[in-house]
C-alpha cells in the first residue's frame, strides 16, 4: 500500500528504473530505526559494529535473552541470501554474545548476494546487532502522501507482516484508512480509532495510539513522503513495537534535511548515477550500446523507443533537465563514454527552457577535450537552434546532423552498423 509519486517509468532491461530529478534516498534499516528512536518511536534495542570484535562487545552490551545479527545493505531477502564466505543467512538468532562475533567475522567484508542484488552481491561493511524480541501479533501501519486527498494519510491493517497489497486485493475490509488534517494533525480520536482497528486492546490500544502519534511527528520531522511499518506488532510482555519500517524522503527538502540527507550511503549505487546526480543530472543505464543524451524524461523514452524501432539499443540515457550549464554537457559526455557499450551517442535536444547554443558549445568542447572516438548524432531544435547549428557545422568535428528524432535515430543505428 505505498504510494508511488508520479515520475517517468524507463526499461532498464526487464526491470523498471525511476527516472526523478534526483537520486532518490535510500537508508539502511539502522538508519531508519535510529531517525524513530530520536522521535520516541518504540524499537528493538540495537547497536551498529564494523568490526567483527565491535560487534561482539556489542552483543554483551545489549544482556539481552536473545540477539538478532543483521547485514546492512539496501536490498530484501537478507535472509536467505549467501556470502561468498560461505555463510548462509544474511540474518542471524542466536543467544550466544560469541557467535555474534564468530557470525559478523563471516559477514563483514564478504559479499551477500540475494535476489535484489547483482549477481556478484553487495560488500557488507556494517551490521546491527539488536535485542530480538518475540512478536505475538502483527499489523500493518503506513502514512503515506495521498494527492487524491490533498495531504497525509494513514492506511492500517491487523494483518501485516504480510505482502499488503495482497492483504488489500484479497480481503480489501481488512484495510483502514484516516486522512489527516495537514493543519491539525492526527487527533487523538483518529489514533484511538486506527489502533483499535489493528486489532490493538485494553492497554496496547492507547500505547498504540501514542505510537501512530510518533509517527506522524516523525513523518512530518523529516520531510517523509511515508513511513510505512511492516510489522507494528505488539510482544508477549505487553508492548507494541516497531519491528521493521521504510522510510520515503522528499529529495525537494534536501536543503532543510541537510542531516538526513548526509546519511545517504552511496556505495551500493551504480557510481554512474551517483556521479551525475553531482552534476544535477539524471542517468540510467541500459543494456544497448547507443548512448542517449536529452532534455526531459518523456523526450527520453520517445529517443529510446525509436532506436528500438530502428533496430538500435539503447545502452544508457542521460537527461539533462532545464537550466543547463556547458560545464553540465561535458560532464554528461564524460558519462556516456565512460560505458564500455557504448558505440554511437544520439543528442537529442529540444530547446524550450534549454538554450540550444549553449548545448552546442558544450558538445564541440567535449568533442574536443575528450578526443571523442565513437560516431556522435545530434539534432536540436528550438531556442537558438540556428545559431547551435552554426557552432556544429563550423566546429570541424565529425557530427552528424539530423533534421528530426526519426532522422536522427536512422543515423545512430546505422553508424554501428558501418563500424
């Protein structure tokens, strides 16, 4: 039941890339428990350790009855994942303090592959060490930003722990939802009402209800999108916890969650992306070999359907939004080529917001200084495009031009195929 904002969808092989204005931001689960715990959310104690040494001091910290160890890295199936260590199980119980170190000196600098990862898995270099505590029931809670009521929402269920869009598709009584008042908040009735919804009784009703408050405190503290909670659950001894949570940040409050923001590991993205997100540009990698350099998503996904349409593939594309640099072009070239796949690239401008000559000298430059070797397409039309023809056809670069994307495409396709 998480609310997808709107954004442009791009094939990126068989799967789906989102294609947003910037990288979006991804913490790891210590993270998010340590953003709940600072607003009095209600989680398992833990510990985060680095070393295998760390993390059994940690272990002993906790004198807890029994202790959860957790590889930290952004991807599920944690659990039955497999390090090339030999370990099996990026999830460990255990109520031994040292197996916890004899389990993290296995995990720590190998590699965990699970059905999320690439093939060769993610280099682990942190794990949480947490408390486990028994969950006698699970539920499901989420506030999300809902445009069709112009503001947050909260969506519970009794049954989580669960996939929740089966839990609605199947059973669809069993979902609740309460719109919240962005000016007055979550009421205490509305708290009341949702937690006894879950399935919350006696006492845990009003413990669960100051928990959903919290939440709501927290999803406004960070600028969230939503907080999603799969599983708010309650333990045997009478207390309702937190167990897992996913947390959605507005990027367009990076300036004002400057703290937030810093927490974002950029080591398991692809560094391509990561490197143009430090330009304000918007790359993805693709699985062709003609790279495609636009303005605008929608512009993107037309140039990659006509290659396709062609017989071409596209092996990237990289959108360069409005407001444009030439020292932003260079930098987008510079990316392109640094695909080994890549084997023609494709411009693909129209000049609204985007000046066209400004494109066009920062092609020429980047031509130049990166002593291009691979066939280069270009069609541009709109603001200056007469002038950003003049700097193209003076420049003395092999550039091809096009008169349309039709043309262009045309071009790109069979520049690989005279190679």
């Amino acid at each position: 039941m998480s609310l997808v904002l709107p954004s442009v969808q791009a094939r990126k092989g068989n799967r789906l890339a989102r294609v947003s204005p910037r990288r979006w931001l991804n913490l790891q689960e210590y993270q998010s428990k340590k953003l709940m715990q600072d607003s009095g959310v209600t989680v398992q104690r833990f510990f985060v350790a680095d070393t295998a040494s760390e993390a059994l001091e940690a272990a002993k910290r906790l004198k807890a009855k029994e202790i959860v160890l957790k590889a930290q890295i952004l991807a599920g199936g944690r659990g039955k994942g497999v390090f090339d260590s030999g370990l099996k199980g990026g999830v460990h119980l255990t109520k031994d303090p040292a197996v916890v170190g004899e389990l993290a000196g296995k995990m720590l600098g190998f590699s965990l592959t699970t059905k999320q990862t690439p093939k060769e898995g993610v280099k682990v270099k942190t794990v949480m060490v947490a408390e486990a505590l028994d969950i006698s029931r699970e539920t499901y809670f989420a506030i999300l930003m809902d445009r069709s009521c112009n503001g947050p929402v909260m969506v519970g269920s009794p049954q989580g722990g669960v996939d929740i869009e089966e839990v609605a598709a199947a059973t669809p009584e069993l979902i609740f939802k309460e719109v919240i008042d962005i000016f007055e908040g979550v009421r205490d009735d509305q708290a009341l009402r949702m937690a006894a919804n879950l399935g919350f009784k006696g006492p845990l009703e009003r413990q669960a209800a100051n928990q959903i408050k919290r939440l709501y405190d927290l999803f406004l503290k960070v600028d969230a999108t939503q907080v999603e909670v799969n599983p708010l659950g309650e333990t045997p001894e009478g207390q309702v916890v937190c167990f897992d949570a996913k947390i959605n940040f507005d990027d367009n409050a990076e300036f004002r969650q400057k703290a937030v923001f810093a927490m974002d590991d950029t080591a398991e993205s692809d560094p391509l992306e990561t490197e143009a997100a430090r330009h304000d540009l918007k790359y993805i990698g693709l699985d062709g070999n003609i790279a495609c350099f636009v303005n605008g998503a929608g512009l993107a996904m037309a140039t990659c359907d006509i290659i396709d349409l062609h017989g071409g593939k596209p092996a990237n594309f990289l959108d360069l939004g409005g407001g444009v640099k030439e020292n932003q072009v260079y930098a987008a070239f510079k990316l392109l080529t640094a695909d080994p796949k890549v084997e023609a690239i494709l411009v693909n401008i129209f000049g609204g917001i985007v000046n066209c000559a400004i494109i066009a000298n920062g092609i020429t430059k980047a031509c130049r200084e990166l002593e291009l070797k691979v066939p280069l397409v270009v069609r541009l039309e709109g603001t200056n495009v007469q002038e950003a023809k003049r700097i193209l056809s003076e420049s003395g670069l092999p550039i091809t031009s096009a008169t349309d994307l039709d043309d262009a495409a045309k071009k790109a396709v069979a520049a690989i195929a005279k190679n």
